[in-house]
C-alpha cells in the first residue's frame, strides 16, 4: 500500500498579497493554495525562472509546510515580473 501524502491545504501567509488588473488590487492571494492556483490559471505570463521557482515554493509550501513565508516572497517576485513585463517597464 502507498503511503499518503498531507496537503496543507489551509495553509495562509501572514499577510495577504492583493493582486488586480492595471491600478486595481482587488484580489487578495492568501496563501501558497491560492497562489498555485493564481499562478496557473490567472497569470497573463506563465514561463521564466521566478515563474517555476514560484510554482515550485508554493507547491513546496502545501506538500511539505515549508517556509510560507518563502512561498509568499516567490509568488510576489512572479506577480511583479509579470507586470513588469506585461507593462513594458
């Protein structure tokens, strides 16, 4: 028989990271579980290094309860080059 693996699936950061189109924040991500799922499904941009590396912290972050606040950090910096480049900066 397998063994099982535990999802942290309530897992939430300490503080959210509010998301949005152009200059309105209206989303708030409050964890690595809803950051994994913004990242795949939201996302206007879904390649690059900091893409993955976020992909993979917050997976990290539900599969084994690593640092959330390492997962949140990723997530930013994905969201952030993302606008960036979405943007033209």
């Amino acid at each position: 028989m397998g063994s099982v693996i535990e999802i942290g699936f309530q897992l939430n950061w300490k503080q959210p990271v509010l998301v949005g189109e152009g200059d309105l924040c209206d989303t708030a991500i409050l964890g690595p579980r809803a950051g994994l799922k913004y990242l795949q499904d939201s996302l206007p941009l879904r390649s690059g290094k900091t893409y993955w590396n976020a992909i993979n912290e917050c997976s990290a972050a539900l599969r084994h309860g690593r640092d959330l606040d390492r997962s949140r950090v990723s997530f930013i910096a994905a969201y952030a080059e993302c606008m960036v480049k979405i943007d033209g900066h």
